[in-house]
C-alpha cells in the first residue's frame, strides 16, 4: 500500500539525513515521500527549555528537569513557575501534557538505577504540585505520556550509556498502554530501524503524542526529526511510516490543542520554545518554469 494512502496529504514529507547519526550501511535510512514540510514560525527565550513543552489553550508550559515556566502563547511572556530542589522530591522530569485541566508530567530517576518513574501532576492555574501517580520500579524510564482511547500510552525508554542497565539498551525500549487507573492493558515495541537511528548516541525516545490524523509522532534525544508511526493492524511493533526534518533537535513536544498542525518544540541548547507548522511544500508544478 502507497504511503499516500495511510497518511493525509499534509502529513507527507520528505526524510533527510542528519549529520552525526550511525552510517547508512549501519542505519536504514527510513520511510520519506511527499511534498510537504516543516516551517518554523518564530521563537521565545524560556530557561526551562531543557525536556519538553506542554500546551493547553491560552499558554505554553516549558519543562526543566525539576522545574517548569508557564508562559503566554501569544506573546511568550513568562506569568509564573514551579521548582523544587534536585530529588525533594523530583528528579527527573520529561514530557507534559495538559488533560482535563490538569498539567501531567512524566518522570523518572535518570540517570539512577535501578530506573524508578511516576507521572506528576500541577494545577495549571495556580502552579501548585497536586499528585503523583509512582511506578516504582519500571522496566525503562518514563519519558513521555500521552490520552490514547480512553485510557494512556506510556513509553518507557533503555540507554546505551549513561542511565542504562546492563544487557539492556535502547532497543529494550516500549510503549505501555494503560487505563485510566494505570492498569496495564496492552503495549508495543519501536521499528528496529527508528530505534537504531535514535539510538546510535545511547539515547532513545524522548517526545511523543497523537496528532493530526491520529497518528503517533516521536523524537529523539538530539535528532531534528519528527516522525510519524502507526499503530498496527496486527503484531507488537508499531510501524514507521514518515520523518519530518525540522529544526528543533528533538525532546519532547506538543500540538496546539485548537490548531491543527500547529506545534511546539524547543531548542535544549539555546534554551529556546519553538513554535513551527506543517505547510505545503512548493514543488516545481507550483513553481512555474522560471523556477524551475
């Protein structure tokens, strides 16, 4: 079946290779097709650009380690925050999604082991940390958590170097489906080839969430990528069927709640939001034939 055929047309983008990444003989270099990209709207400094983003409808909440900024969609003003010093109580924390007006975060002990993760919780109105959900010890760190159904996805992650368990690497990473009371009902592994590429540094799964067309989009630790999996019809490995190139070198991510194809991302070493979209690349049809 053609690519075109699973995914809607504004999903279609072209793979590019990315400097430092394992070699091609090393590294299948993916699914690519289509005439669309990513283009990048503008950015806002934010100090806690270090994991993730999550959004909601009026503001942006930026994730450090142990610390989070809420900031403003529209101007990128910062309005308030929340910290705690390293380990009393958090470590860790990764990804973020704003749900039925609360803020969830995933977190974890890394680079300890053994690996022990718990989601957390804030009021987003007034910042303040209401709840926690521990895994104890997990089979992987928790990185990111996303609504799937009626229940969650999670995505436990294994490292190459720092924060690993011996015999276990980036390939032993997963995604756990949960209900609603964080019973496991279900789970999936990543294509061999999308764990290879993300991996070759010893990182692996940093960001994840559902987005236009239901798909399941995921970065890696420092890959400028996004990339569109599947859930299959059938068997325990979703399927890899696009990469986007864009400029933000991975870490977790959010889609705007009101826009569809509207995303933010960061830039770790800049300490920097990035707010981008999916738009229509201009092929040489539209072109014309003086561009061409």
């Amino acid at each position: 079946m053609k690519l075109s055929l699973r995914i809607p047309v504004f999903l279609l983008l072209a793979a590019v290779g990315f400097a430092g990444e394992p070699t091609a003989a090393a590294v299948p270099p993916g699914p690519s097709a289509g005439d669309w990209r990513y283009v990048e709207l503008r950015r806002f400094p934010a100090p806690e650009a270090r994991q993730g983003v999550a959004a909601d409808d009026h503001y942006l909440y930026v994730i450090s380690n142990h610390e989070l900024g809420k900031y403003r969609k529209d101007t990128g003003e910062r309005v308030a925050g929340w910290e705690c010093e390293a380990g009393q109580p958090l470590v860790h924390l990764n990804a973020g999604i704003v749900y039925r007006g609360v803020l969830y975060c995933a977190h974890s002990n890394f680079p300890g082991v053994p690996m022990i993760s718990s989601v957390e919780s804030w009021d987003p109105a007034t910042m303040k940390h209401i709840g926690t959900h521990s895994f104890g010890r997990t089979d992987g760190s928790l990185t990111w958590i996303d609504r799937y159904k009626a229940g969650w996805v999670a995505c436990f992650v294994h490292y190459g170097r720092q924060g690993g368990e011996p015999g276990r690497g980036p390939e032993w990473t997963r995604l756990v489906e949960f209900d609603n009371e964080w019973r496991q009902i279900g789970g999936w592994v990543f294509p061999a080839g999308l764990i290879a590429k993300l991996g070759g540094q010893g990182f692996s799964i940093s960001g994840g969430a559902f987005g236009p067309s239901g798909h399941l989009y995921v970065t890696g630790h420092d890959d400028p990528a996004l990339h569109v999996l599947a859930i299959p019809d059938g068997g325990p490995t979703l399927e890899w069927i696009a990469t986007i190139p864009m400029s933000a070198q991975g870490q977790a991510f959010s889609w705007d709640q009101r826009e569809p194809g509207l995303l933010y991302t960061l830039s770790k070493q800049a300490r920097e939001v990035i707010v981008g979209r999916l738009v229509k690349a201009e092929t040489s049809a539209t072109r014309g034939p003086a561009a061409r």
